[in-house]
C-alpha cells in the first residue's frame, strides 16, 4: 500500500524541461483543476447580476392561480385546420411531417366570485415595489457623477492670482500640476472650477463657496456643481484684550509687559443638517500653522484631517507677489484621513482645503478689529433690494386700489361676489317655527 501511494504522488509529480520551461502537461492540469473548483463555486455578486423578482402579493396569488392543460382549440390549432397545406397529408418519410406536438393553455382554476374579491382585496393593499429600492452606495455614485472630480495624493497647495493669472489655483507640490482654479465670486465668496480644452482654464464649475446673510454670524455654504449644499462653514471671531505679542493662548505663560489686543479665529465645518464634522483649532490673526480636527458631534475624535502651514514669509496681500518660490498655504493630509485619490466636493479634504482658501482669501481685506468687511456692500444692496422690491409692490397695490373706488369697480366686485356665493356656497335651510297649541279653543 506504501508502494502504491508513493508511486501516484510520483505520477502526479511533473518534472521542468531541459529548458528550465513548464510543460503543457502542467498547464492542462491547472486548467482542470480551477475548472473543478468553478464548478463547486459560488458566482461573487456584482452590480451586473440581475435585480431579485419581487414577493408577489397573496391576492394577487389568488387569482393568478391556474394550470396548465392540453386543447385543440387553441387559435394557432384553428388556423393550421384553414391552412390547406398544413390540412394535406405529407408523405410518410418525409422530413416535413408533423411533430405531432401538443398545444398548451393557461387556465384559470379559481372561481369567478373568488377572482372579483381577490381583485377588489388586491386593489385596496398595499403593492410591494417592481424592483427593490438602489442602495445608498448607488445614489451616491449617481449623485456624484453629474459633477467633476479632482484627483491629488496627500499634499497639495493653494496659490493666489499672480504674474498676470487672475486665477488663483490649488495644485499638486511634487508634480506642479494644476488641480483646479479659483476666484472671488465679488460677494465675499469663492468660486472654484476645473480646466476644459473646450471652454478654457477654471470655466467648468466644480464648487462654489458664498456667504450667507446673517446678522450676528459669518455664515458660508459650500455647495456642488449642482447647487447642493455640501457644508456649512462658521467663522468665530475672538477678542482677547491683553496677550503678549507672538503668544497663542493664555493658558501657556507669556510676556506680560508688553502686551496687545490679540483676534483669534476658528472655523467650524458641519453637515447640512447641522452636525459638527471637522474643526480648525483656535488660531491667531496671521498665525503660520493650522490644524483641522474631525468631530464626532461636539466631541473630537483627536483624527488630524489636514495640517495647513504657511509657505514663504508675507502677510495678507502678499501671496500675490510674482516671485520665485511661489507663496501660499500647503496641506497636507495624514495617511489615515486619505481614503482614496479621486474627490468630489462632499470629500471632507475638499471642504477643508476650501475652509484655508477662504481663510486666506478673507485675511487680504481684515482690519485690526480682526472684521473682513469683503462682500459686504453685495449683502448691504441684498437688503436694500429686498426692502425697495416691497416697497414697490406696496405702492402698486395702493394705485390699484384707489382707481378701483374712483372707477366703481369695488362696489361691482362686492355685487359679484355676494351673487357668486349665492350660487356656489350650500343653502342653510329656513328654521320652520311650529305653531303655537293652545289646550283650549
């Protein structure tokens, strides 16, 4: 028995040929044996396979019930008995003799009265859907693909309009290559696009950053190609009276003796819904480093999503400089906040890039109260408009009116409407009043 095996695991055993190449004998047999294994295999599940049938309802199981029964008098037996040709009897071995197959019918097993109740009972229920609802993976990627992606690795730079360019950019450091462009709205908010060989350079929107109008807040929306609302971003502004000049927060020691006014800033990234998704740590006017932090509802996960540092040695309007190397604010993405190279504008790395363009950008035009006053006029003459559009609609309703008393249409109206509810509105029945019975007469 020893002997036996030991000579099959030999057989089985293939040996290289004198050319150190694999023989086709190895190859067949790898061939088999994954043909082997397919067979016992379950097929992975893709987006291709087909939609499962839906659950059909029990009503509709009821009268839906038939069987299956041979006939003769099936229309196509009907016409073949017309059919002269068919009708001729063809000779014995000939190959254009009949099959002799028989003909089928679906028939009905249920009775009349139970198919009318059924029906009725299958018209009141509730209908399970034709095909199961997509999951959310699937509307997602057919949300995304109305809009363009962007495509960077775990750095990229945000650069401002210079040497002649009116756009500014954000590009990939290693490779210099232009990732998308950007400009100022003229409302205090940016617009971001991608290049087309079509349209030109930035023309084809990818993003758009505006302020919205509030009182008491700085208030900005990032939204898709589309006009969807991706995040919301909060700018807070913070007033501290005494800090020494190069301190970062009074909880560390610093200086006393010569001490300044000093703004802090911080932004805020939420969901349309309003929950906290990232933040920026609390930082100071024209400070060179900033860290954004994910959140998980008001607690922070201590996640770092991007480390912005200043590049070059200028402030406010000076990135526009046209010098050599070229001034900015350089991100760069921790590995594990990295989850894939293509990005849309829901992509929390976009909106934080967008969050230190915007800071950058509304830095330019501060004053030393730490208050951008960019785009303010725009939202000023919103609310002049506004108040002006009523105004007029006011006057014009007043016009209206009294031409109409000087014209007499007032009473001709009050007339129409009063026959009009005459006619239209139900009749309330006259109050009959019973006659009085006297006990004697």
């Amino acid at each position: 028995e020893v002997a036996r095996n030991a000579a099959s695991q030999s057989d089985d055993l293939l040996t290289l040929l004198p050319n150190d190449t694999i023989s086709e004998e190895y190859w067949q047999k790898v061939n088999a044996a994954i043909r082997a294994a397919a067979k016992v295999t379950s097929a992975p599940s893709s987006l291709n396979n087909p939609a499962p049938t839906p659950t059909v309802e029990p009503w509709k199981k009821v009268f839906t019930a038939s069987q299956t029964v041979d006939v003769v008098d099936t229309p196509q037996e009907v016409s073949d008995l017309n059919n002269w040709q068919l009708a001729t009897p063809m000779p014995t071995n000939s190959e254009l003799q009949g099959s002799g197959q028989t003909s089928y019918r679906t028939m009905g097993v249920v009775p009349y009265d139970m198919q009318i109740g059924a029906r009725i009972m299958y018209g009141l229920s509730e209908k399970n859907t034709e095909a199961p609802p997509p999951s959310q993976a699937v509307v997602d990627e057919t949300f995304i693909a109305q809009c363009p992606m962007v495509m960077f690795a775990n750095q990229i730079f945000i650069g401002a309009s210079r040497c002649g360019n009116a756009l500014g950019d954000w590009a990939d450091p290693v490779t210099a290559r232009t990732v998308l462009r950007w400009q100022s709205n003229g409302r205090g908010g940016l617009k971001f696009g991608v290049d087309s060989l079509i349209t030109g350079n930035g023309s084809v929107t990818f993003a758009t950053f505006t302020e919205s109008f509030s009182i008491d807040q700085y208030i900005f929306e990032l939204k898709n190609c589309l006009g969807v609302k991706q995040f919301k971003v909060e700018e807070a502004i913070i007033k501290v009276n005494q800090m020494a000049e190069k301190a970062s927060s009074t909880m560390v020691d610093h200086d006393l003796s010569n001490t300044a006014t000093a703004i802090f800033y911080q932004y805020t990234i939420k969901n349309p819904n309003g929950t906290i998704v990232a933040k920026t740590d609390l930082f100071r006017m024209g400070w060179d480093a900033v860290n954004i932090t994910k959140y998980r509802g008001d607690i922070p996960t201590g996640e770092v999503i991007a480390m912005a540092t200043r590049q070059g040695h200028w402030k406010k309007t000076g990135w526009h400089s046209c010098t050599s190397p070229t001034r900015g604010w350089l991100l760069e993405f921790p590995e594990e906040a990295t989850s894939n190279a293509v990005a849309t504008a829901q992509d929390l790395r976009v909106a934080s890039t967008a969050v230190i363009n915007m800071m950058a950008y509304r830095d330019e035009s501060a004053g030393a109260d730490g208050f951008q006053h960019v785009g303010q006029g725009a939202l000023y003459w919103s609310i002049v408009k506004s108040i002006l559009i009523v105004v007029f609609i006011a006057l014009v309703g007043i016009v209206v009116l009294l031409i109409c008393r000087r014209k007499g249409v007032d009473k001709k109206l009050r007339r129409f409407c009063f026959r009009l509810e005459q006619v239209i509105m139900p009749k309330r029945p006259a109050k009959v009043r019973q006659p009085a019975l006297s006990p004697t007469y």
